[in-house]
C-alpha cells in the first residue's frame, strides 16, 4: 500500500529551478534562437495561410522590406536608433528591480520640452544656443518625470508600476494641451518646425540620431559595467539586504538612477522631436516607450544584446508592413506576428531557468 | 444635466466591467497589463460574430436575444482565451507578467484590427446596435423625469452593475473570494492551507479577462451605437486606472466608472469649453488615480494597498 | 489514571543526502499530556515533528495514531489524523482577519459565514482562556496573538495532537506564562502536546515527559519530575569529544571593543537584546554560545550598524590613535570613515555577505569598491585579491568570473571570509561561519579566525558546537534569551556547564548584582 500510494502522489515531472547548474550562456542563446525559428515558422504559416504565397518568397519581401533601399536601410536605423535609446534608459531602473514603465511619457516630456524651446525662442537666439537649451531642456523634463514615481518609492515604497504606467497618460495629456495652444487656428495638429531642428550632418538626415544612440549605447554599457554607480544599482536589484551590510544608501541609488533613466527618455524625445519630426502630437513615441521594456529586457538588461534585439523587433515591424503592402494583406498582420514572436521569445526563458524532471518511469522526452 | 449623467454612466460601463475583470485579475496576484488589448479582442470577436450572424440571416429577420447573445459570448470566450494565455506564460511558463502583458496588448491591438479589416460589412454592427441600447418602455411625466436616471440604459449598463455587485459579493463574502484574496496577498500560506494557486491565478485570470471583453463589446455597440472606432485601448488604460482608483473594489469601482465616464464626456457637455480645457480635463482621471496610489501608501491601512503578492509569480520551492 | 498513546513513532529514519537528520527514533505521546522535545540545534528536531505534519516523507520507520498505523504523505493527511503543527514562522494572511485565516482552506461543504466562524472562534477562545478578537487584523496584532490565531487554527481543525515549534522564542514571559496556562487547559481537555524547546525552566515547569534527540538520535526519554538539569544538559549536550584545534595563547591582550548596555527591542516590542555587556580583547577570540536566535544576529548587526539600538554603548578602542568612539547609531559607511577597521562575516552568507549572481571578483570589490576619485571601478586589485584568496585558501572556481551562486557551500563561505580578513580588520565578527561546511572547509576557518587572533585582532565568533567553542576560544560569552547569562573561559569550560546558562532566562547581573568579567 505504502508504495502504490507513493507512486500515485508523484507527478508526471516537476520544475526545478537550474540554480547552481545553470545552464552555459551559448545553450541559453541556442533556446533563445530556437524559439525565434520557430516563432518565425509560425508566422510563417500564418503568412502563406493569408497570402497563398511561398513562405521563401515573404521572407525576401521581408529583408527587402527592411534593406530593399537605401530609403528603407535609413529608416530602419532610424527606428532602431530610437528603440533603442528608450530600451537604453529603462534599464538602469530595471537593472535595480524598479519596473520604470513610464518610458513612454518620460520620452514624450522630454520631446515636448524641445518642442517648447523651438516654439517658443525658436529664431530668437542664435541656433547654437538653442540646440543647447532644447538637449538641456529635454533632459531635465525626462528627469523631472521619472523623479516624481522615484521618490514616492524611496521614501513610502508607492508602487512604482502602476506610478509610472499613470505618468504617461498625464504626459499624453499634456501633449495634447500644449499642441492645442500652440497650433493655428485650433486645427490641433502642429506644423513642422523644421528650420530649428538639430543639425543635419552631410545630407544623411538620420546621422545624427544614430551617432548620438550609438555613443549612449556604449556609455550606457560602460556605465552599468564599469561605473561604481552602475554597480551599486547591481547591487541594490540584486539584493538589498547586501546593499545594506556594505553601506549604499538604498533611496539615494532608486532617486539617482531613474534620473538617469528619466534623462535618457528625455534625449529619446530630443531626437524624435529635434531631430526628426519637428513638431509633435500624442503619438509620437508611438509605443515605443512599451516597446523598449521587452527590448530590454529580452537583452537580459545588456546594451550590446538590446542592439540585436531592437534590430530584430524593428527589423519584423518594417519587414512585415512591406510584405503586407506587397500582398495586398492588412497591414496590421505585423502585430500579430510581433505578438507572436514576443510570446516564444518570453515563454522560452522559462526552459532556460527551469529544468523539467520527467517522472522516472513510463514515458516522457527530455525537455527542451 | 439629466443627459450628460446618462451618458457619463452609459460610458462607465465600460470602464466597470474593464476594471471589474482587472480587480478580479490582480486579487489573484496577477498584474495583467495586457487589458487594453484583452478589451480590444473582446470588441473584436463580439462585433465580428454579429456581423457574420447577421450576414447569415440574408436580409431575414434579425432574432432580438440571438443578436445580443452570440456576440456576448463570442467576446467573453475570445477574452477568457487571451486571459488563457497570458496565465500560461505568467502562471505555467513563469514570465514576467509586466513584459507579458504588454506583449499581450500588442498582440491584442493587432489582432483586433486584423479581425476588424476582415468584416465585410461593419454597418452591420450599428443594425445589431439597436438590440443593446433597447430601452425599458417607460412613460415619463412631468414628475418622473428623474427616473430617466435609472431608466434610460440598454441591458448593457445594468448587467455591468449586476456583474460589479456580483463580483464584490463574490470576493468578500464567499469562501471563493476568501481564497483567491489569499492567493493574491500569501501565495505560500495560500499553498499551504491546501489552496490550489495555480488553479485560482488561472481561473481568476481568464474569467476576468472575459468580463473586460465585454467592457470592449459594450463600448462599441453602446456607447458609440456600433460605430467601429479605435480607442478601446484607451479605455482598456482607465480601466487599469480604475482599478488602484477602487481601491481594488469592484462596488467603489461602481462610483469610479460613472465618474471617469463624466469626465470623459464632460468636454462634450459643456459649452464654450477649449481645448487646453478639455485635455486637462482628460488627465484629470490619471492625477486622481495617482493621488489615490500615493494617499494609500502613505497612510498605513493595509486594506487599501495592492494585493501584497500582486505581479509576482508564486512556485513552490522544490527539494 | 489509565491513559491512552495518541501518538507513536516507531524506527523512524530521514536522511538528507549524506546527512542522516534522524536515524532510528522512537517517541509516544498519551493523550492529556506534554511531552517536551529537547535537544540542540541540528538535533532533528524539527525534521521529525514535520514528519509527523506532513511536509517531510520518513525513509523508513512506523506512525501510529490511536494504535492504528497510517501514512502522513502531506500536510492534508496530518489534518485527517487530528494532528496540527504551529510552525515558528507563521503563515497567515496579513489583510485578513483572525478568523478569516482559521477558515481558510476548509472546505467543509457548509455555507461559509464569517460571523458563525467568530462565534466558533470565541467558543474555542473561552473552552482555554485565549484573548483573542476573532475580527482583529492580522497586520494589527502582536506575535503573541499571531500565535495564539495559529493555534486556534490548529484547534478549529479539530486536532487532538498539538506540535508547538519552540513556540515561546518570540514571546514575552507574561506572554509564555499566558501560552503555558492555555496548554495546560489543553492537557485537562485530553489533547496530546509536543513543545519543542531548549529552556530548561520550561521544559521543568511545564511538560510530563521529556524526550531528548541528540544528533539525530533519540537519547531518552524521563518523567519530568524524576529528572534534573543537570541530568538532561548531560543527555542533550553528551560527553565532550575532543577536536585537536590549535589554540595559541593571547598576546599584548588589551580592550578593544567595550559594549555596555546594549538594548534592543523588536518591531513588535519583544525585547531581543537585554542590558548586554562584554569586552572584546585584542588578540583573542571571543566565543557567543547560545541557543540560536536569542539575540546572537541582532548583537553582531548592532555592532556592525544594521540593527537600531535603543540604548546603551558600543565603544571602539582604535588601535593606532588610542581614540576611542561610540559607534551607536552610524551607518556601516559612518563606521568605516571612523576609520574602525570592523569585519563582519554574517549568517546569511548569499543574501546578505554576498551577491549570488556576481562573480568572484565583483564580490570581493563589495567593500572596496569605493576606494579612490575615480567615477569608474578598479577590478584589477579585486581580481588580484581574488585570484590570491583562491590559491591561498584553495578555494575549487573554474576561474575568478564564475558566480558565487555556483560555487559549493564551503567555496562561498571562504571567497566571504577571504574577503573580510583581506580588509586587514582590527575587529572580525563571524556568525556561525561554519555551518553546512564540511570538516575540511571548517578547520580551514578555525585556522583563519586564530591566525587573524594572533595578528592581534579581535575576533567574535558566533558558534552552535559548544565542542568547538570550548577548544577555539579563549573565552565565551553565554546569550540565553538576549540576556547574558554567563561569560566563561574557554580553557577550563565543562560543556553541561555552558549547556545550563544557555537555557538559561537570568543574567548575570539579575544574580550577582552586576559583576561581570
């Protein structure tokens, strides 16, 4: 009796937490890649299912898409230049465990105060100057906005997602009234301000954008790695109690980093609005703020990975609108097919951290 | 004065049954940020399945309970099967529920717009429209004009009340809603008095879901009289709003919805109002609900904070 | 009066991987009695209660229950039996209230009603003399009343057979007088408790029968009124083994660390540190004997400034200027800018000591980090640290970048003690540094704790194994109950004397007007 109630109570496999074995980085990346193939199988059936199309020929369309032109090759920098600054400035504050999701306003307050500074003394002070005044201006509000959550979490530990996630729909607003008041004869819609944008190097209209990224993305990695502020935000997400023992002062390091996470958003919007749009409306972040979360965090919160993985995600975006123009599908197919893709790619952490145990006798495969 | 209370509850319906099913969702400890996207499907599939069943009749008489019925069902089963997803991720696949929702309500939007593309004909929605804002055949006089106030809805407002009422029954007085609160609060002590937390996360998860689909559906056939428009999402982020506005209490919840619904509509109401106005008015819901997020962490009433194990995945330690 | 066995264990046997936590124990308890279950830390205390409960599965051995064998697969099955376990951490909803938590997981089939479950609560609460308000909050009670939710828990259930984890640790003794009078209720009322506890003054004034484990072994088991202290320390405690570690004499020996009056009282306004005083010397170890968690942890994290102190002094000799300062109320970076050169080695040595995801090198920066101007990190003396603690402390890494996570118990414990020594302390304070280590990794310690003595530091070494206390140190401090119960000189200590103090609840100054050594 004693063994036959044994063997019913054992389950078919359990979980185990990898802990000490974890597995080798190149077999994590392995998973990771396999759950992008089969993501992309997927897609691709869903793909041929819509368009009656061999998949081979979507995926040309696709990197077509996205590289076809030199047009399409600059625009897709472009989009990853501004992913990626947004992914950037997350991650210092999820790096300490402090889940900043208000890029999205932070990024848009700090586009909103160049808009300001071009709208306001735009032409009335040398350029230089103005260049000056819009890349302070747009920093410090991304810095105000994140500071605001911060503090309510260092000093009542308020609950900073649900802070931030609000945030951004004030800045939403806020975008709104402004445009408002500043567009001519209430046709709320904002015309471009291009003669005091930031400068145009050569006749590459993007260059700067993906120059001023590039060097964040190396300054943002050399400041997590190698910076003492960047290791004590290691220390503080990692444990706090450790933090304590060596004496970092935990409310000083959450104020200090989603500073430094506010101010990034800011030059995101910098870019977008000083040096690309030159105007703005409520969607010109365009998600990208919600984007950046999983583009961080899908790098493991490292900048060189988040290169790859805000290639990748704008790469699927641009590649799947052109196969929809191509094919005549609705283009918002890309969604979908991001959705699905972000789903493998987050569902196929777990078998990286996890190890399923097979019950020992009957049937059952290795996991994967 | 009379019309714009109508409409400011007609809308809070749909911010009630969106922060209904999201209170329902966190209680158990899941912070689904996929709900904009969850009430998108629920539009979705709710008008996509009226069309098709209108579609079907060729021109023959529309069956009243059939037009309201099918799309019903049709937006609380897609939702629940979103919700459905979202659990297997956080709950089987432990993901992070942050990054999870928000992919979820990526995927949400798109779909709904893919679903709606494939509709060969949404006036069919505004034809099925007139069986949701049907109303209770009520002659008023000169002294019953007040009860326009409690009788002017279609079936839609009362059953968002009912599912309200219902839901804060469910969640304080019964030994269900005993439990799932304790999954949310203690996992761990949950699993140790013998409660199945997978079981409640999941099911918390996509019943709520399917009730915040419905929030969707009844936006669209009633508040816009099956006029297809594209600011669900919106409404799916007030609703998230809602919920830390409620307290998490689906019957404050009640209260709240009417008045982001007055808000929200309040730009319309009123005359000579700008808009500088109007926007301010707009984020008027987020800066309260903010407010009540901060006031509720400062003084120490615990009843009042989010549920203690709200966005953390729960596994039992294994030897 | 002819009584009934409620419980019997019969050859019960548990073995974690190479440990054995019980081999072969036999235990019975009647109904309308107290059985006391003594034994130290690391004894099998607990591993066999939670056999009983349901969380553990027994490698062999018999349960009996009212004569009839059964199995106890989980903690469900132990409620079928009538047995209930009060576990010494709670597990209660915060938000809800007392009776909200004693209902919570039954599923009876009767219609749920909170107001009958309050009538139930308060019928229970009168039968043994409970004060309890079955509305009250948790979050709003105290620990005595946590408990006593937990009990009623138990009993709601309708156990006949009560396990109480060293229920009285967290209580005041008001509140344990209190505890005792509802247990004896209990025992007039026919239930059958087991109370695991190491205080002897319980153990005399409270239990029937007194069952002793040692190391996994069930020793005996005596009628209360026919033993002694002395008789059950010498069960508990055994005959002295002797380990062989080198044990230098003290050198220049001169104050370096002066605590006097320390206090410290909990959040819940238990009082964890009572009136301590001590002296720790130059070029001596200092040994704290004590049951574990009567203040051991709060007493070194007040030293090393984690632990708020409510009053009294902590004052530091500073070897190189003769200055002396009150570390009261600094931070840990306030104390280091003192220039006091103050190691800690704490008890959670992951959690706390280290930083599980890093590696070696990134760990041994932890304390260092800040050294110089610059905004960026220097890993090139860390690493070189590192490399040298590995190669001289033989540590077994695939390399300096390998996590700490990775690395066996005894690897980690050294890369944490590695690092505190290389700080060249003046003060080195270790908790329970050898636990879970093997014999290998923890002599390698014991080396490292006197050769940093003989450099003329003060070592503080918190120790469970009075065996080892008695042959490492040259003088230990006894802590029963945050009280100093007793400070003895490792030389000419007897193990059943420190045995006594430790369960002890008097000072020393309670009984000999203050004279301390």
């Amino acid at each position: 009796m004693n063994k036959t109630e044994k063997i019913k109570r054992e389950p078919l496999f359990h979980i185990v937490n990898r802990g000490r074995d974890a597995i080798p980085w190149w077999k994590g990346m392995l998973i990771r890649a396999a759950a992008i193939v089969f993501a992309l199988a997927v897609c691709a059936v869903i793909m041929v299912i819509l368009t009656k199309e061999n998949p081979i020929e979507i995926y040309k369309t696709m990197f077509d898409g996205a590289f076809g032109t030199e047009r399409r090759k600059w625009k897709l920098l472009q989009e990853i230049a501004v992913l990626l600054c947004i992914s950037l400035a997350v991650t210092p504050a999820f790096k300490m465990q402090f889940w900043n999701i208000g890029a999205e306003g932070q990024a848009l307050v700090g586009g909103l105060a160049t808009a300001a500074c071009m709208f306001y003394i735009g032409g009335k002070v040398p350029q230089g100057m103005l260049i000056i005044i819009m890349v302070a201006a747009s920093i410090v509000a991304g810095a105000i906005w994140a500071l605001i959550p911060a503090v309510f979490k260092a000093v009542w530990n308020t609950n900073e997602t649900l802070f931030t996630l609000m945030m951004n729909y004030i800045a939403i607003q806020l975008v709104d009234v402004f445009v408002n008041i500043w567009a001519k004869n209430g046709s709320a819609v904002l015309s471009p301000m291009s003669e005091y944008g930031l400068p145009i190097i050569g006749d590459k209209k993007y260059l700067l954008n993906v120059i001023i990224v590039a060097a964040l993305t190396v300054g943002m990695y050399i400041y997590l790695k190698y910076s003492k502020q960047g290791y004590e935000i290691s220390v503080v997400g990692q444990s706090e109690k450790t933090a304590k023992y060596i004496g970092i002062s935990v409310k000083k390091v959450i104020i200090r980093t989603m500073l430094v996470s506010g101010a990034v958003c800011g030059i995101a919007g910098l870019i977008l609005v000083g040096g690309t749009n030159h105007n703005i409306n409520t969607n010109t972040v365009g998600g990208n703020g919600f984007t950046a979360i999983m583009v961080s965090w899908l790098a493991k919160f490292n900048p060189i990975f988040m290169i790859l993985t805000a290639f990748m995600i704008v790469f699927l975006d641009l590649g799947a609108s052109h196969v929809t123009a191509m094919f005549r599908i609705s283009s918002d197919i890309c969604d979908i097919m991001i959705g699905i893709i972000l789903f493998f790619i987050i569902g196929c952490e777990f078998f990286i951290n996890y190890k399923l145990k097979f019950r020992s006798f009957g049937k059952g495969g290795e996991a994967k | 004065m009379i019309g714009f209370l109508i409409g400011a509850i007609r809308l809070g319906a749909t911010f009630l049954l969106g922060s209904t099913g999201e209170i329902i969702t966190q209680k158990s400890g899941n912070l689904n940020l996929g709900i904009p996207g969850v009430m998108c499907i629920g539009a979705a599939f709710g008008c996509f399945s009226e069309s098709v069943y209108v579609t079907s009749l060729n021109g023959g008489e529309i069956n009243p309970f059939l037009a309201v019925f099918i799309p019903i069902m049709c937006a609380f089963i897609a939702s629940a099967l979103a919700g459905l997803l979202f659990s297997f991720m956080t709950v089987t696949l432990r993901a992070n529920q942050n990054v999870t929702g928000l992919a979820l309500t990526t995927f949400g939007v798109g779909l709904t717009n893919y679903v709606i593309s494939q509709v060969k004909s949404t006036s069919t929605f505004s034809v099925a429209s007139k069986y949701f804002t049907t109303l209770i055949p009520f002659k008023y006089t000169e002294n019953t004009q007040w009860l326009k106030l409690f009788l002017s809805y279609g079936p839609t407002v009362y059953l968002a009340i009912i599912i309200a009422l219902v839901s804060a029954f469910l969640l304080k007085k019964t030994r269900i809603g005993l439990h799932l609160r304790s999954v949310g609060e203690n996992p761990a002590t949950a699993d140790a008095m013998g409660i199945n937390v997978t079981a409640y996360r999941y099911g918390a998860t996509c019943i709520g879901c399917g009730i915040a689909g419905l929030g969707g559906l009844f936006f669209i056939m009633d508040s816009l009289y099956g006029y297809w428009e594209y600011a669900i999402e919106a409404m799916g982020w007030l609703a998230v709003a809602l919920v830390i506005f409620a307290v998490w209490r689906p019957n404050v919840s009640i209260i709240g919805s009417f008045i982001f619904g007055a808000l929200y509509i309040a730009p319309n109401h009123i005359k000579g109002v700008t808009f500088v106005q109007t926007g301010l008015l707009k984020m008027l819901p987020y800066v309260v609900t903010i407010v009540v997020l901060i006031i509720t962490s400062i003084r120490n009433k615990k009843e009042n904070y989010p549920p203690a194990g709200l966005g953390l995945n729960y596994y039992r330690e294994e030897r | 009066m002819d009584k009934k066995i409620a419980l019997e264990l019969k050859g019960i046997t548990k073995v974690f991987g190479k440990i054995t936590a019980n081999n072969n124990v036999d235990l019975d308890v009647y109904k309308g009695e107290i059985l006391a279950l003594l034994g130290e830390n690391g004894s099998g205390k607990t591993t066999l209660m939670n056999m009983i409960s349901g969380i553990y599965y027994p490698d062999s051995g018999q349960i009996f229950v009212d004569g009839e064998e059964v199995i106890i697969s989980s903690p469900k099955d132990s409620f079928k039996y009538k047995i209930g376990m009060i576990h010494q951490h709670f597990k209660l909803v915060d938000v809800f209230s007392a009776a909200e938590n004693i209902i919570l997981g039954i599923n009876d089939g009767k219609k749920y009603s909170i107001a009958e479950t309050n009538a139930r609560v308060l019928e229970i609460t009168e039968r043994y003399g409970f004060n309890i308000d079955p509305k009250k909050k948790i979050y709003e009670m105290s620990v005595s009343e946590k408990q006593t939710v937990e009990i009623i828990k138990v009993l709601y259930r309708g156990a006949d057979i009560l396990i109480l984890d060293e229920p009285t640790a967290v209580l005041t003794p008001q509140e344990t007088e209190k505890l005792f009078a509802v247990l004896r209720r209990m025992r007039d009322d026919g239930k059958a408790i087991i109370i695991i506890t190491h205080k002897m003054h319980e153990v005399l004034s409270l239990t029937d029968r007194v069952a002793v484990l040692r190391k996994g072994e069930h020793i005996a088991t005596v009628n209360t009124k026919e033993t002694t202290v002395s008789e059950l320390t010498e069960m508990m405690v055994g005959k002295k083994i002797s380990l062989n570690i080198e044990r230098s004499e003290p050198k220049n020996s001169c104050d370096r660390l002066v605590v006097s009056n320390l206090n410290c009282v909990s959040h819940e306004g238990v009082k964890i540190l009572d009136n301590v005083s001590f002296t720790a010397r130059s070029g001596e170890i200092l040994g704290i004997a004590g049951i574990a968690g009567s203040g051991q942890r709060e007493l070194l994290e007040a030293i090393a400034g984690l632990q708020h102190i409510d009053s009294g002094k902590i004052l530091y000799h500073n070897p190189k200027n003769d200055e002396v300062v009150d570390l009261r109320d600094k931070t840990p970076l306030q104390i280091r800018d003192l220039g006091v050169r103050l190691s800690f080695v704490p008890e959670d040595r992951l959690g706390m000591g280290l930083v599980g995801d890093m590696d070696i090198t990134d760990n041994m920066m932890l304390r260092s980090y800040r050294k110089g101007h610059s905004i960026f990190l220097d890993r090139k003396a860390p690493k070189n640290l590192a490399q040298e603690i590995i190669k001289s402390l033989e540590i077994v890494t695939p390399g300096t970048s390998t996590p700490v996570r990775r690395l066996s118990g005894g690897n980690i414990q050294k890369v944490l003690v590695g690092r505190e020594i290389a700080a060249a302390p003046s003060v080195l304070m270790a908790a329970y540094p050898v636990r879970g280590l093997d014999i290998n990794s923890s002599y390698t310690i014991y080396n490292l704790l006197t050769a940093q003595k003989e450099r003329g530091v003060a070592v503080i070494f918190v120790g469970e194994d009075l065996d080892v206390l008695i042959e490492l140190c040259d003088r230990i401090l006894v802590i029963g109950s945050g009280k100093v119960t007793g400070i003895v000189d490792g030389r000419n200590a007897v193990k059943e004397e420190i045995g006594v103090l430790m369960t002890k609840t008097t000072s020393i100054d309670e009984e000999n007007g203050g004279v301390a050594i």
